[in-house]
C-alpha cells in the first residue's frame, strides 16, 4: 500500500538569526525565527511524513512549549518522524519539496541538502524533489518577511 501526505510550514525572517533549510546554513543577511533551528524543509517534510501516516503532526511530536526541542536540529526531529512511522510500518520512499522564498538564491544549495534529507528519511537522493520559487513580489514571501516550504510525501507498507 502506498500512503501520501502534504506538509507545509513558514517562519519570518529575522536580522541576527541564521538561515537554516534542509540542514544547510545558508548565507544571508537574515533567518528564520522559530522556536527550534526554524528549518522549514525539514518541517514541512515532517509534516509530509507523518501525515502520510496519519500519525499527527510536528507540533504534536514537538511541542515548542518543550524545553528540550529548543534551538533543536530540525533534522534530528526529522529522523525521530521517521522512526516513528517505520515503527507504525511504512518506509518513506519519495519526497517533493517546493521552497517559496524572494531571495536567496537556493539552488545550489540541492545537492547538500538532498545528501542531509536523505541521512535523516532513508529516501535515496534520486527520490527526492527540491525546488525553489520566488512569489513574484508578492505577500509576506514577496515583501521578503519570511520563507514558505510545501513537502509531499509517498509511504509504502513495510
Ligand atoms: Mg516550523
């Protein structure tokens, strides 16, 4: 059986904070504000994954009122989404991810972050989709307030 999931996550964007996406510190004159890394891939590919399994969401998993997922790497929480639903008997076995986000330029970014996304889900690097958009000028990603990231999943039975 073969199981789907959507996933979709923001942050704002913030002098003083590194960007963080798909595990990749990124250079640039702002970052994402979160409770966690803000790393907004990773999220919302949690978010893919374990929708697919029906087996909630990355604030259920993770609450920010926790302590413990302070600062936290958001591939590490990635990894525990991952054992998780292999626990539940399904193995990611493909992702795309579309990154919305005015400026920087990401793209040369993939590859590393394809090599860090596989470590964390299993899912080989030919298997998994990044791509990124601006929002041509418009909205809270146009004005460059802060960066969206839309992830779908595919689960396969064990
Ligand atoms: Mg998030």
């Amino acid at each position: 059986m073969v199981r789907t999931g959507i996933g979709y996550d923001s942050h704002r964007l913030e002098a003083g904070r590194a960007l963080i996406l798909g595990g990749q510190r990124i250079p640039f004159d702002k970052g994402l504000v979160g409770h966690s890394d803000a790393d907004a891939v990773a999220h919302a590919l949690t978010d893919a994954i374990l929708g697919a399994a029906a087996a909630g969401d990355i604030g259920k998993l993770f609450p920010d009122s926790d302590p413990e997922w302070k600062d936290a790497d958001s591939l590490q929480l990635l990894r525990e989404a991952c054992e998780l639903v292999r626990y539940r008997g399904f193995i990611p076995r493909q992702a795309d991810i579309t990154i919305i986000a005015e400026r920087p330029r990401l793209g040369s970014y993939f590859p590393a972050m394809a090599e860090a996304l596989s470590r964390a889900t299993g899912i080989p690097v030919t298997s998994l989709g990044l791509k990124a958009k601006t929002n041509e000028g418009m909205g809270f990603v146009g004005r460059g307030e802060g960066i969206a990231v839309i992830a779908v999943a595919t689960l396969e039975s064990s």
